[in-house]
C-alpha cells in the first residue's frame, strides 16, 4: 500500500512487464469516502495512472501522474478540469 495524508493508494498490480491496475480510497471532510481504480503503465521511475471514480456527485475521470523516489511517489492528479494537485504517497502509514 502507498499512504498519503488522507488516504491510501493500494494494490498497485502489475498486470504485465508495464502494464497496471490499482485502487484508491480517499477520505473528505464532507464527502465521505471516495474509491477510484484504473490501469496504468509504468516505465523506469515514472508511473502514469488513469482511472475512474466510483463516488456519486464527483467528476467519474481522474489520473496521477508520479514519479517514485525510493519509498515515495510523487507527482500530480487531474481530474476533469485538468487542473493539477500535488500529490505524495509513501510506503508507510501517516
């Protein structure tokens, strides 16, 4: 599992020598709990994810694009308006 501040990045699977699935949960404040998944590739260090998500009232497309450095993945998420947010996931629990 990968964590960050509100959530945990989980099961990221290799489904071939570059290919990927994963899954997402996230925590809001005043939306409760939010779940994404999706496949991916991988290519040296950079990770390039595209997924769905599941929860009602949010835009259904979001994607990450990360760069892993030893135990941390770092990078950016998109979701409809294109917009990047920073984002960080470590190996370990927050």
């Amino acid at each position: 599992s990968w964590y960050a501040c509100r959530g945990a990045l989980r099961d990221i699977r290799h489904t071939g020598p570059t290919d990927l699935e994963w899954d997402w949960e996230f925590s809001g404040s005043t939306r409760g709990t939010n779940r994404a998944s999706g496949t991916g590739t991988i290519s040296g260090e950079r990770i390039s994810l595209v997924g769905r998500q599941s929860m009602p009232g949010t835009t259904p497309v979001i994607n990450f694009d990360l760069t892993r450095q030893g135990d941390v993945l770092r990078g950016v998420s998109r979701g409809h308006n294109n917009l990047p947010v920073t984002v960080e996931f470590r190996r370990t629990p927050p």
